[in-house]
C-alpha cells in the first residue's frame, strides 16, 4: 500500500511538472527565442533590417524586442506593426498584431529607420547570421571587421553572436579620399615614409638620451599630428588594398603604441 501510495505521489509531482513548463516559459518572454539570421543595410542615412525570428519550443506568439529608434518603422508581410518603445527597444506583442513564429519555420520583420549619426547596435537574442552590408559615401571605422568590396561598399558577417554583444561604426568625412589622384597617393605614402623616418630618429635619439621627458613639447606635438596623420593614411591605404594586411598589422601596432607614448608625455606636462 505504502509503495502504491508513494507512486501516485511521483505520478502527480510529474503531472504538475509538466503542467508548469508553459507557464515557466510564459513568465519569461522571449526566453525561448532566437534570431535565425539578421540582415542589416546601411545605405547613406537610411537603415533597413529583415529579422528572421524562430522558436526554440514550438510556436511562440508573445513578445519579441527589437534594437532600433522610437521612430522606426516596423512591418510585416507589407502591414504595420504596432510596438512600445523605449530606450531604443521596441516591444512587439505578436498576438496582438496578428502575428506567430511558427514552431517549423521562421517570422520576417522588416524594421527601417533614418540613421542620426553613428550606427549603435545591441544584440537582444542569440542570433546565428548577422550580415551587414554599408554603402556609404564617407569611411566607416568601428568594432567589427569589415570588407571593402569597392564602389564604396562594405560586407561583414558575423556568425553566432551572442547576447548583449553590440556594434558600433562611425562614419568619417571622406570625400578627398574618393577622388584621390595619383600624386595625393604619393603624398599619402610620403607621409608614411616621413613619419617612419621620423619615429627611427626620435628612437635612435632617445636610445641615446634614455628619456622620453627630455624632448621639447614642439617636438612631442609634431611627432603627434605625424603618427595621427599616419594612422588615418594607413587605414585607407588599407582599405584599397595597397597594404598587405600582415604589414598593415605590424605597422599599426607600433604606430598605436607611439603615439600612446607621446600622448602620455603630453598629458604629464599639462
């Protein structure tokens, strides 16, 4: 009797168990939620996004987040979608727009927006593909690697992002470099040359001195603009594929560490 008694007592804990798993996924929403592949254009000032949201447990239709501005538009399947926003976070309660992620496939949502300076991007859901592609008139720099396909267009793909990783891209004036001619190439490789000599110079003088300190301020601001104009030189010469990138690594690494040098002694004196 004992043992019968002690097995309707497991067979209820596992009947409850199981009753209690929607709605420990329901007290969590978007916990069960991924993003199969995202891609993002940045063409000019504009932005569109196409997001391939999944389940992970069957059909899910509560609320996803997406990252974008107050003001973006959000649709899907050519509709309007309506959203809360905050904090650039727009939160979509799916069943109220009509809309499922299917547990055997994947929901699009466009997502557009005017692009107000710099491009930050925060990673809500776990996402397999981010590909992001920028057509741009200026030069984009920031924390991902990106590919210069010419015609003034950059790729980057990114796989397995993680959440809470997020992206960030500037944009630079370059409109002088587009329409570079030859001698302002020459130029440019000039300036590299000059501030190599220079850095050999002050290398082989400070050897000789043993201090860094003993250098006049003219100096250390000189070497300065020379190892920042020299930076920005290489990164687009980098870009244009003139530079091999194991130079282009080496290059920089002793360039950035320079001018860290020098800048540390500037600062000291102020």
């Amino acid at each position: 009797m004992y043992c019968r008694n002690v097995k309707k007592v497991a067979v209820v804990f596992v009947v409850a168990a199981l009753l209690l798993v929607p709605l420990s996924i329901a007290a969590s929403p978007g916990s069960n939620i991924k993003v199969e592949k995202e891609e993002i254009e940045i063409s000019g000032n504009k932005v569109s996004e196409k997001i391939f949201f999944t389940s992970i447990l069957g059909s899910y239709n509560g609320t996803v987040e997406i990252w974008a501005p107050s003001d973006c538009h959000v649709e899907c399947m050519g509709n309007a979608v309506n959203g809360n926003a905050q904090n650039n976070v727009v939160e979509i309660n799916l069943g109220e727009n009509g809309l499922m992620i299917p547990s055997d496939g994947a929901l699009l949502i466009n997502v557009s927006y005017t692009l107000k300076g710099n491009f930050e991007y925060k990673v809500i859901y776990p996402t397999d593909l981010m590909e992001l592609t920028i057509k741009t008139g200026k030069y984009p720099r920031g924390n991902i690697p990106l590919k210069y396909e010419g015609n003034g267009i950059y790729t980057s793909n990114l796989t397995s992002m993680e959440k809470d990783a997020s992206i960030s891209i500037e944009f630079v004036e370059q409109s002088a470099v587009e329409g570079m001619s030859a001698l302002s190439l020459v130029a440019g490789a000039v300036a590299i040359l000059l501030a190599i000599l220079l850095i050999a110079l002050t290398i082989k003088r400070r050897r000789e001195e043993k201090l860094l300190e003993k250098e006049p301020v003219e100096a250390l601001e000189l070497r300065k603009r020379l190892l920042t104009d020299a930076l920005k030189t290489l990164e687009i010469e980098h870009e244009k594929k003139k530079i091999p990138d194991a130079y282009y690594r080496s290059i920089k690494d002793y360039f950035k560490k320079e001018a860290i040098r020098v800048l540390r002694e500037i600062d000291r004196r102020k």
